[in-house]
C-alpha cells in the first residue's frame, strides 16, 4: 500500500487509518505495519469514515448492487447495511456526537443537487432527516478526488463541524500523524479562528463550484430582470443564484452572528459596535476587494445589505471596503453579496463575478 495514488478518502481515529483502495475499504496501524483489507466485495466502496472510538467504520458500498451505507466493526465480524437509497450520489461524511454515522444523500428528491443529510443508526432503522434543509451548496465542495484528497478531507472535516455544532482546531490528518481534535463550543459569542476561516473556504469553494456553470444555457429573458436589460443578464443570474447560495446557508451561518435581544441577530442601530468591528477586522484582515491589499484599519465598515433597506448591522452583513470599493459598490450595476460571514461575491455590471474568503486576503 505504499502507491499513494490507488489511497483514497483516508480517515484517521487513534493509531487507526481507514481508507478505500482497490475498490475495498483497509484498515491500517498509523504507526505503520500491514494494512488489512476490511471487505473483500469486489464492487466499488467509498468514503470510509472511522466512529469517534475507532470501532466502527462506515461507508458507501456497491456490494448488493446499488451504493449504500454500510458499517462494520474494525476488528472483524459482518459488514451490516444501513440505507437503502441506491443512490450513486450518497456519501458518508462522518458521524454524530451521538454515535450515529452521518450521510448526506439526494435520494428521494427531484434532483441528485438536493442532498439532505442524515443520521443513521447502527440498528439499521430508518435514518433521520437532518433539520439542516438541502446542503447541495456545501456538499458540492465534498468531491474527493485522489489529487484534492487533502482537501476533501479537510472539506469533510469542517462539513462536519458545522453539522455536529462543534468546530475542530486541529489540523487535517497529514503523512499518517494525528493530533486529537479539541472541540470548542459553537454557540457562545466567539472570536475568529483559523477553524473559521477553513468554513469561510469551504463555503467559498463550493459557492464557486455553483457559479462556474451558470453562464451556460443563459436565457434570452432573465426572470426577476426589472428592466429586461439583456447585456445584463448575466449580472442578474449570478446575483440571484448568489441569493439562492445564502438562504441555503441561513440556519448554519446563524452561529457567526451576534445575537440580539428580541432572539434574532444584530446590533439596534446603524453604528457598528466597537467590538463588532473588531470582530470583522480579524476576520477580514483587508478590505474585502478582490486583491486589494489595503488593511482593515483603513477601512470602512459596510453593510453589505444596506441598512436603509433592513441589512442588520451584524458580522453577517458586515464587511471592511477601503474608500475606494466602497464607492465602487455604490456605483450603479454592481453588486455585492456576503454568502457567508467574510465570503463576499462581487458581481460587476458586465456578469463577471468573484468570491473572496478570508484565506484570500492572508
Ligand atoms: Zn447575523
Ligand atoms: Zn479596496
């Protein structure tokens, strides 16, 4: 097992690697030593992820025709099916805090980008239906190739995280080391952390993955297009699937804001806090601009909805624009969005687009 190309979606528990080769889900010591091959189905498996206690491993497998969640105990016995989606676009993500495994699968839904996520118990019972709403948008940043494994690891990870309401500091699991993984509360009022930032990207990437198609088939008549402008067209669906991107992250990115007194998010008022604008300072570092490098201390702070027009004065609708952009985002035919607390699109009057992050602005 030493050619790394055939090494796919490893997941890493204690001194246990799971990973899928040859189309067979291995097991392996981390301090080295033989691997193991835990099935031997001659029919594709996928995605294997380890329990919490290393016990357990799941995956997506082909053995009874069709792919299916299937789990089975490390040290031997049967592998036991979970789902049955027959779903070729069903992956397994990880587990819960609760020792169920967690998939996310388009199955019984109209189209494979409506992927609802769910947990499944190991007593093969119906799985339930995660109260996440479609997670197509970050799901689509889940594409585990051999090449992006590292990346797709890490997506996994933090898809993760957000899911269970905890969030990892470590980092993802490199070269067969791991560093237990140290959970910090969700729910409290939080700084930014470098686990943020690798959401941030997340979201950003998979945002981007949505856009890049869309120029394809554009339609002679934009719905929603006020003025039937067709040269700007383009600009209109992008702002659009933009929206669409944002209100599927609505419930999730909840755990950024700033809570408000009457139960929903946001400071009263139009004046960003002090401690607000620290908060989005960290985050941002530099103005928000694609590669403008000037620092947030020369910025101003923009609702990226204006106020005037219900934008809460919130770390979600909060972003620091140098002078500069800031006027260019009040010039007539752009747009600017923030998908995600410090993932902004800018839309210019022509349709062309880019997403910036906070890993963009180091
Ligand atoms: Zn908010
Ligand atoms: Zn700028």
């Amino acid at each position: 097992m030493t050619d790394g190309a055939y090494l796919r979606f490893p997941s890493v528990r204690g001194d246990v690697v799971a990973f899928v080769a040859e189309d067979d889900v291995w097991l392996a010591p981390v301090s080295g030593g033989r691997a193991w091959r835990l099935t031997a189905d001659r029919a594709p498996a996928a995605s294997a992820q380890l329990s919490p206690d290393g016990s357990q491993v799941a995956f997506v497998s082909c053995r009874e025709g069709a792919p299916d969640v299937h789990v089975a105990a490390v040290d031997g016995g049967p592998v036991r099916r979970l789902s049955h989606w027959a779903s070729e676009y069903t992956k397994v993500i990880g587990w819960t805090g609760d020792g169920r495994v967690l998939a996310v699968s388009p199955a019984g839904q109209p189209f494979r980008s409506r992927t609802w996520a769910y947990a499944l118990g190991l007593d093969g019972g119906p799985g339930e239906r995660l109260p996440y709403g479609p997670v197509n948008a970050i799901a689509a940043g889940l594409k585990s190739d051999g090449d992006r494994r590292g990346a797709g690891q890490l997506r996994a990870d933090v898809f993760l995280a957000l899911l269970s309401g905890t969030l990892t500091t470590s980092e993802p699991p490199a070269d067969s080391t791991c560093q237990p993984a140290t959970e910090v509360p969700a729910r409290r009022q939080r700084d930014w952390t470098g686990a943020d930032d690798a959401v941030a990207d997340v979201i950003a990437e998979a945002a981007r993955d949505e856009l890049t198609g869309l120029p394809t088939g554009l339609p002679r008549d934009i719905p929603g297009d006020p003025h039937g402008r067709h040269h700007d067209g383009l600009a209109v669906l992008i702002t659009q699937a933009g929206e669409r991107i944002a209100d599927s992250l609505t419930e999730l990115k909840g755990r950024w804001c700033t809570p408000s007194t009457d139960g929903g998010h946001g400071h009263a008022g139009y004046r960003v806090p002090a401690e607000m604008r620290r908060l989005v300072e960290y985050r941002d570092r530099r103005c928000c601009f694609p590669h403008c490098r000037r620092h947030v201390r020369r910025c101003d702070a923009d609702h990226s909805v204006p106020y005037q027009r219900g934008g809460p004065t919130c770390p979600c609708n909060v972003s620091m624009l140098c002078r500069r952009h800031h006027r260019l985002k009040q010039t007539r035919g752009w747009r600017l969005q923030q998908l995600w607390p410090g993932v902004l699109l800018w839309i210019a009057p022509t349709g062309h687009w880019r997403i910036t992050a906070p890993a963009d602005r180091e």
